[in-house]
C-alpha cells in the first residue's frame, strides 16, 4: 500500500492534537513513515553485486533477521487510498427497510421550506437558506447551530474555518469521509452578527431539522454545540451536562442515539477542549462499531 509521508505525518499531528497519543496507530504511522522514507521511490536502490556468488551474499544480508511481524488487527490508512476513511454510509440502517428514498424525502422537505419566511431572519441579511449537505442514507448526521458568512454565501453547512475543523475531526479523527455523514443546522438561515439562535427562530426551524433526521433515520446524531442539543433533547442546560452520555433522540416513527459534542467554532477560540471533543468523538464511534485508536 502506497503511503504518503506528509499525509501520514500531518494524520498524526492531528491525532496528537486532540490527544491521541502513544497508540498503536502512532506506532503504525511511525513505522509507515520510516517504511515511506525508505521506500525505493524515497531512496535509490544499491546497485546489484556483479558476480552470482556475490548476488547470493547480498540476498542473505538482505534476509530479515527477524520473524515477519503478526498482521494487526485494524486496518490502518490514510485519506486517498481504497482502504480508507471508511466507508460508513449506505449500510442498512434502522429505517432502510421501510423502502423509503430518503433523498426523495430530503427533497420533499426542502420544497416545503420554499423560500421560507416563517421566522424573522428571513429578513436579517441571509442571502440563502442553507438546508443541509451529504449522504441522504448517512448513519451519522452532526447537527450545528446555523450557518456563519461563508455558509450563508456558499449555501453549504461547516464550510469556514470551524467547517473545515469539522471535516478534520470527520476525516482525520474519525477515518470517515465528509460526504458519507450528513450535515446541517438547526435554524437554517444566517442569524446576523452570527448571534445565538432565539427560540422562535429554533422552534419555527427545527420542525424541518426533525423532519430531516427522520427522513434520514440515522443510527447516530452528534450535537454540535448546547443549542443543538437543547433543541434535539427539549431541555435546557449546560453542555457540560449533555456530554458523556448516550442520549435517546426520540423523532416522528423512529428512536435513534445522540452524543452532545462542542461546536467547533468554540473549539477555535478554546483548542483546549480539542481533547474532550476525541472523548466524544470515540464514544460516537464505539457505538457505530468503528476502530477506535487502541492504547499500545
Ligand atoms: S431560519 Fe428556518 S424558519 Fe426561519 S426563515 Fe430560515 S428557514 Fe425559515
């Protein structure tokens, strides 16, 4: 397998920052980069003996000193190769057996939002209504609060800094790629000044990021921030009170699971918490079945 040094050094500066650290992947990706860096595309070979009794001197020198090691038991690549991220949409999810397209449904849901004006900020400065984005048989959905300038602009969710940090811990942290997860808020219009939602505003929206989670049924929503956990669960509280726990999401003809996570846009101006954000990004992942980073 074809292994990238930058790549594999850039995953595990990124699995260091949010506190992975002395794993067996670090071990893996340690022993990848030397591997790359002596690979024959990094280092000439040496040039072969002339004579056959020479050829056969340099083949045993070359012989490994060494029993080959056991295979390890999670395969581990980088972004770009077949292997990897993992392929996490289009499996049989809860909902896949009521034979309905979600992507229709998705469709469906958007129309009824129309050019929406059921709450004021359709008059504060939004240029767009930023729906959602992804896979529409996605098992996971991360849900945010509502869109900034570059989401507004772009009609996309998570695309500025805090969206390209988001697509980091999809990718790098959780070996996943973007586009299987889907994405979106819960009040789908710029608020202005990127203040906090109001309630009117999240309770005229969120019967549309209902119907959404519905439509997509899947096994696990990620909260990204109190106010989209606030608004999900229909409590209030501090994030710290939602996080570390698996929360039942009840929606219309369907239960699915919840973890609360910072948001991060708040993880920007507190990298800090970086480390708490892979603790529930782990617990996420524990409970789709994926490989988590095992302690060496
Ligand atoms: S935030 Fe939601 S409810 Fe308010 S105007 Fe936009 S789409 Fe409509």
């Amino acid at each position: 397998m074809s292994a990238d040094p930058r790549q594999l050094a850039e995953y595990l500066r990124f699995l260091r920052e949010l506190g992975v650290e002395d794993t067996a992947i670090s071990s893996d990706i340690a022993a990848r980069l030397v591997a790359a860096n002596n690979s024959p595309a990094a280092t000439p070979p040496a040039p072969e003996p002339a004579s056959p009794s020479a050829k056969a001197a340099a083949a045993a020198r070359r012989a490994p000193a060494q029993p080959a090691p056991a295979p390890r038991p999670a395969q581990i690549s980088m972004p770009g190769n077949d292997s990897f991220p993992i392929a996490l949409a289009d499996a049989s999810g809860p909902g896949r057996a009521d034979g309905a397209d979600p992507a229709e449904q998705l469709r469906q849901i958007r129309a009824d939002l129309g050019d929406c004006t059921r709450c004021k900020l359709h008059a504060q400065g939004r240029r767009q209504i930023v729906f959602g984005v992804g896979n529409p048989r996605a098992r996971l959905v991360f849900v945010g609060e509502g869109p900034g300038a570059d989401e507004d602009a772009q009609g996309i969710p998570f695309v500025g800094r805090a969206g390209r940090l988001l697509t980091d811990m999809i990718e790098k942290g959780m070996g996943l790629r973007r586009d299987d997860v889907y994405i979106c808020n819960v009040v789908k219009c710029r608020p202005p000044n990127n203040r906090t939602p109001e309630n009117d505003e999240t309770a005229a929206c969120s019967p549309f990021l209902r119907r959404q989670l519905a439509a997509i049924r899947p096994e696990m929503v990620c909260a990204l921030g109190a106010v989209a956990a606030q608004n999900l669960l229909g409590r209030r509280g501090p994030i710290g009170g939602f996080r570390g726990t698996v929360h039942r999401l009840e929606l219309e003809g369907f239960t699915t699971r919840l973890v609360v996570t910072y948001h991060p846009a708040y993880l920007l101006r507190d990298p800090s918490q970086k480390k708490e954000t892979w603790k529930d990004l782990q617990i996420v992942m524990r409970e789709l079945g994926l490989p988590l980073p095992a302690r060496s």
